[in-house]
C-alpha cells in the first residue's frame, strides 16, 4: 500500500498502526480517519500526543 505514495507519506489500516508509524516516522502532519478500525482518528491523536518525543 505504501509503495504507491510518495516517500514522505505513510498509509495505515487502523489507529494502532498509525500510532506504531508517527513513533518511528515522528511526522509534521498527520490526517486520520474518524472511522478507523480499532482506534478511530480521534483516539489515535490523542494516543499520538502522548507519545515522548
């Protein structure tokens, strides 16, 4: 799935692989989806910014 975008961006199927990439990454941006599986967007900002930097 990540081989058809650029290399700066990441895509996940869910709010826990989105926070397991922002940990590894540390992006300047990103957008999450408000229905996705496990943890919605919301959820896995609110995880992401909890994270040390």
């Amino acid at each position: 799935m990540d081989a058809d975008l650029p290399r700066p961006c990441r895509a996940t199927s869910d709010g826990r692989d989105a926070i397991g990439k922002a940990k590894q990454i540390k992006p300047d941006i990103a957008i999450l989806d408000i229905r996705m599986p496990l943890l919605n967007g919301l959820e896995a900002a609110a995880q992401s910014l909890q994270v040390p930097a």
